[in-house]
C-alpha cells in the first residue's frame, strides 16, 4: 500500500507520522485485498493557523483498484481527534463499499459455490 502524508500549514512530526499510521492505515488495511495497487493519501491541515479554534482537519483520500475514490473529511479540536474522527469514517465506507464489491461478484452463482 503507497501511503502520502502531507502537513499543510504545518510540520508533522514523527509522533503524528506514527499516530497517523497506527490510527488510520493499519484498520483499513485488513480490509483491502490489492495491497499493492492501493493508495492513501492523508492531509494533516491546520486550517486558521495560529489562530486557534477547532480547525485542524485530516483529509484521506483512498484510491483502490476497481472501485471509485473514497474521500474522508474530518474536523477537530487537536489533529488527534481529527485522526479518530475520519478512521471511525473511513473504516465504515471501505468496508461498505468491498462488501458491496463481494455480494455483486457472487450474485448469480449457485448457492453452494459462494464463499
């Protein structure tokens, strides 16, 4: 899986990296079939700067052979929370979306060949 990470408007530290990885690729990633071919790309915002408020956003996109693009947003108080938020998100619409894929694909096979 090729994974982008990106800051903007601000420097991400290896802490938020790690947090970002543990929090957000490794629960989507049981859930995907072509590893290789698959893409997620995290933005990591701080929307007003230094000004403060809850404005730091986490923006995922997911590209995934055979299926349309999955994008996520999600807004919170610290990036942290912004993280959880658009997991919880995206582990939902990933695994709706390849058990859509899977019940199509067995549609119209016998009973007792379905998996």
């Amino acid at each position: 899986m090729k994974v982008l990470m990106r800051g903007v408007h601000l420097e991400l530290s290896d802490s938020l990296r790690d947090y970002a990885t543990q929090h957000l690729v490794e629960p989507i990633s049981k859930f995907i079939d072509d590893d290789e071919a698959t893409e997620i790309e995290i933005s990591l915002v701080d929307v007003n700067g230094p000004k403060g408020g809850r404005d730091q956003e986490c923006r995922v996109n997911v590209r995934m052979p055979g299926f349309a693009g999955i994008h996520i947003t999600e807004t919170g108080e610290t990036l942290f929370q912004a993280i959880d938020l658009a997991r919880d998100r995206l582990e939902n619409t990933v695994k709706r979306t390849v058990q859509k894929r899977r019940e199509a694909s067995s549609q119209g096979l016998p009973e007792d060949v379905r998996s």
